[in-house]
C-alpha cells in the first residue's frame, strides 16, 4: 500500500495526476453551477450548449496557465501559498474564458456561470492540491539524507535542517573519500553531493548511485551549467558536444526589446495613479526617488531609479553595503513598498529607454561587481545579457540567496534563454509578489550548527 501511494504521489506521478483531476474539477465546478442556477436561467439549453463549445478552450488554456505557475509540481506546502496560486491561475483562466466567449461569439455564458464556478474551482482545487502536496512532502520527509563533500557540506547541510522541510532527515555528513561513504549512500534514501567534490571521485559516486537505483542530487559549478543543453555533434564516428554560445541571438534580442516596451506601456498605465500617490507621500519626508548607479549588459553602467525606502542619506555613515532583510535604514513605509515590490515603479522609465529589460539578472553596483567577480571568476558572465527587473533567480531564490546561487540562476537563464522562458517569468513574478521568504529558523544558530557538527563522519 506505500509503494503504491509512493508511486502515485511521486514527483512523477504527481505531474500526471494533478492536471487531470485539476480538470475533472473544473467539469465539476461548471455541472455544479448549473445545477444550482438552473431555475433562474431562462434559456438553460443554449447556456449549457456554449459552455460545451467553450470547453475545449478551457482544458488548453488551464493545462498552460497551470503549467506556467507549475501547479503540476509540488512546490507549495502552505494553505496560503497553495491557494494563492490557485487564485491566480483561476483568474487567468476566468479572463481567457470570457475573451474566448466574446471572439467565438458564444454569449450564451452567463457570466454567473463563470463566477460560481470559478469560486468552487479555487476552493476544490486549492483543497486537492493542498491534500496531494501534503502527501508528497510527508513521504519526502521521511526519507534520510546523506550530504557528501568538502567545505560546502557542511553549509548545504545546514540549509537543508534550516529548511525544516523535505530532505532535512540529515543521517550523515561525510567527504567523498570518507572509508565508509559506499555504505553511507546505502543506508540513506537520498545523497547530495556539493560542488567542491573533485570529479574523479563524483563519477565514481554518481555511477554508483545509478547503478544501485539510488536518488542523487548534486550542486553544479558554474562551468556545468555552461555546458547544459548543449547540442551533440557527431565527427566521423565520434559524438562531440557542442557548448553554445553565453548570450541573446540577434532576432532573441530584437524580440525581447518589443516585449519589454510592450508590457512596460500597460505596466505605465496600470501604475501611474499608485505611483503618483507613493511619490507625494515620500515627497514629504525629503526626496521620493533614489537614484543609483547599476551594471548592465556589456558591464556598462548607467543609473537605476527606484522610490526610497531607506532614510535620507542611508550610506553617508556605513558607505556602500548590501541591504539586509532586517536592515534598520529602512523605513516603515520602505517595508511595505518592498514588501509589494512597489519600489520598483520607477524601473519602468529604465526599461523604457533601454538600460534594462523585464527580465534579467538584477542589476548590482560597480563596487560589489568588481568584489564578486574576483571571488567568482565567472560573475561577469551575467552581464552577457541587459540587467532586468525580475529573473529567475529572484522568482527561485529567496530574499536571503547567496550571490553565489543567484549567479547560477542567472546562467541558467541565459543559457536556457526563450521568449517563453521570459513570458513565464513575468507570469511567475505575479506568484512571488506576496509572498515572504522567512530567513528565521525553529532552532538557533548555534543548535543548528551544532547539530550539523554531530551528524559530521570525520575519517
């Protein structure tokens, strides 16, 4: 009975199961809505009939809609973040439904119809989703973790127990020449291997780990992520491959620009009246703006424009440091604009003329550039591509993500560049808006870390 709802509930099997009873329930939802309206619709046939001609659309455009805000994966826990998704994919699907009726001239919809039902849809898919994702966490959760490497084992084990969720079962802690490593994977479920493992030893491991069915999940460098979706060229009998090149073709970037001047017009529109009314309001506390200078493609530099959250003159004392989840230079309402992303308004003028794109790595100041680009020799590579004002490290990482991480996001962004990557972003961005990555653990720091140290096998 537990490999059969292992199986069914695994990540596998979740990806194919969910769409379709996510389906099966949004049949449901429209049934129900016309069962109870149907003494007050005056011409129920006709009604029932558009919503058969429309259905088609709506199975295309939710297993889309879905999949952009990967509801067929179990990422959410949360009844809060599940439903959130859930609301906005509904809503998507709500918007597409009414435009199609309008375009296919299927008016008999009532729009009653589509409100009950999308109410139900939202409560009954928020309801299975938070039920099939429960069942998936605690099945990973249960599963005992061996972390594998040098320097970075520790570390990754520490995040994996400040997680407190999947993975966090932490068995042991080893280097990968540790005497007993072979027996270690074999008495854990899932083994991690960190980037600093020398790649003699990782081949080794990783082969091991195939050939005994075991689950492997391993950091890349930034030099593996060069080399993903690289294309096998064949030379005489010998397979080759073939390493793309880092950045945006000539149509890629043509393409990207319309996009960007496009949204950033209706985005103008959408938030004039907000931004005007966040401008007074800063406005009488000293200056509204705040202007600073970025690193963009190229490592050109130009100046960024965003409200002020911190208080006036923030850097005149400390100089020039990173802001902090809990900096006290932020004010009250600086919180809030952060918070909602509201700050960013004024970015819209930067993408506008050009200095910026939607989506991109964010852009960082010359100083912390020139410091991390000596510490991480490939840093510089994300400027192959414009600075944006969300990518996929900011709808990925979490507030407090290291520079190193969001450096991987960021190559794998433009390695794996589309404009459906980008179109998918942008939608990602509306699921992160509201949502508060915590940074603070159950235990201390000090319990952690000592915890950590127990689970260490030292040869």
């Amino acid at each position: 009975m537990n490999r059969l709802l292992e199986n069914t509930f695994g990540y596998k099997g979740i990806r194919l199961l969910t769409p379709l009873l996510d389906l099966l329930i949004i049949h449901g939802a429209y049934m129900l809505s016309f069962y109870i309206l149907k003494e007050d619709l005056e011409n129920f046939a006709v009604n029932y009939n558009a919503y058969w001609a429309i259905l088609p659309y709506i199975v295309i455009a939710y297993l889309i809609i879905s999949h952009v805000f990967e509801l067929d994966k179990p990422k959410d826990f949360s009844i809060f973040g599940i439903g959130y998704t859930v609301s906005l994919v509904i809503v998507l699907l709500l918007a597409f439904t009414m435009a199609v009726s309008f375009f296919i001239r299927e008016f008999a919809l009532p729009r009653s119809i589509l409100l009950i039902s999308a109410a139900f849809q939202v409560l009954f898919i928020s309801i299975w989703h938070l039920l099939t994702n429960k069942i998936y966490y605690e099945s990973n959760k249960r599963k005992t973790v061996l972390v594998i490497g040098r320097e970075k084992s520790q570390p990754l084990a520490y995040k994996l127990l400040e997680s407190r969720g999947m993975w966090s079962q932490i068995k042991h802690v080893c280097a990968p020449d540790h005497p007993k490593v072979y027996d270690y994977i074999d008495e854990c479920d899932v083994t991690f291997l960190t980037e600093d493992v020398e790649e003699s030893l990782k081949q080794e491991i990783v082969f091991y780990c195939v050939e005994k069915d075991q689950i492997l999940l391993y950091q890349p460098k930034n030099t593996d992520i060069l080399q993903f979706n690289g294309n096998i060229v064949q030379i005489d009998d010998s397979p080759l491959l073939d390493v793309r090149e880092l950045g945006l073709s000539g149509s890629s970037e043509s393409l990207k620009r319309i996009l960007d001047v496009l949204l950033s017009t209706i985005a103008l529109v959408i938030f004039l009246i907000p931004g005007f009314i966040i401008y007074l309001i800063l406005k009488t506390g000293g200056s509204a703006f705040y202007m600073q200078e970025r690193m963009t493609r190229n490592n050109r530099i130009f100046k960024i424009y965003k409200f002020r959250t911190m208080v006036q003159d923030a850097e005149a004392i400390s100089g020039p440091i990173l802001a902090s989840n809990k900096d006290s230079r932020i004010t009250k309402l600086g919180r809030i604009l952060r918070a909602t992303r509201l700050d960013e308004i004024p970015q819209i003028y930067n993408i506008l003329v050009g200095d910026m794109s939607i989506v991109g790595p964010r852009p960082e100041r010359p100083v912390f550039v020139e410091q991390f680009a000596k510490e991480i020799p490939e840093y510089n590579l994300r400027h192959r591509v414009k600075a944006g004002l969300t990518g996929l490290a900011q709808v990925q990482g979490k507030y407090n993500t290291t520079v190193r991480d969001k450096l991987k996001y960021d190559l794998l962004y433009i390695n794996g560049y589309s404009f459906a990557l980008d179109l998918k972003l942008i939608m990602q961005t509306m699921n992160i808006i509201l949502r508060l990555s915590s940074t603070e653990g159950v235990k201390s720091v000090t319990e952690l870390e000592e915890e950590v140290e127990k689970l260490t096998r030292r040869q």
